[in-house]
C-alpha cells in the first residue's frame, strides 16, 4: 500500500501473488468502523488498485483491510492520513 502516510486523497494497493477473483478493499477506523469498501477485480499477476477517498476523513491512523470473496482477511494495514 502506498503512499504512507497518504497526503492527499487516493492512495493505491499493490495486488502481487494473489489469485484471480474479486477483493473489497475496506478502510475503517481504529475501533473497526468501516468508512468506506471498494470492490476489485483480480486477474492474473500483479495489478494496482486506487483507492479515491469517497469522504476526508479526519487525520489519523486508519486499516486498510483486503478481504477475498469468501470474506477471509488477505491483507491488513495501519495508514496514516493527513
């Protein structure tokens, strides 16, 4: 994931070595409240997904969490927003 901290409102999630499908990316707050989910579709190899900032949330640190179609966490990181 990348940038971090993330400046302005996008930010991108780097899909390398996942299987082909579909993914939601979700962005939630620190006591688990999810502010914001993106679907994604997989193909094969790697592949780059932005993430545009639907509302500005306050700065902070955030999760940004991967699920896959079964609803099992792939990927989890803290983001820091300013």
């Amino acid at each position: 994931m990348f940038p971090n901290p993330v400046t302005a409102s996008t930010f991108a999630v780097l899909f390398d070595g996942y299987k082909s499908g579909t993914y939601s990316i979700t962005l939630s707050d620190l006591s688990g409240r999810v502010l914001q989910t993106q679907k994604v579709s997989l193909a094969k190899g790697t592949q780059t997904e932005n993430v545009n900032l639907l509302s500005r949330p306050a700065n902070g640190m955030y999760m940004v969490k991967v699920y896959d179609d079964s609803r099992q966490i792939v990927f989890t990181e803290k983001v820091l927003i300013q």
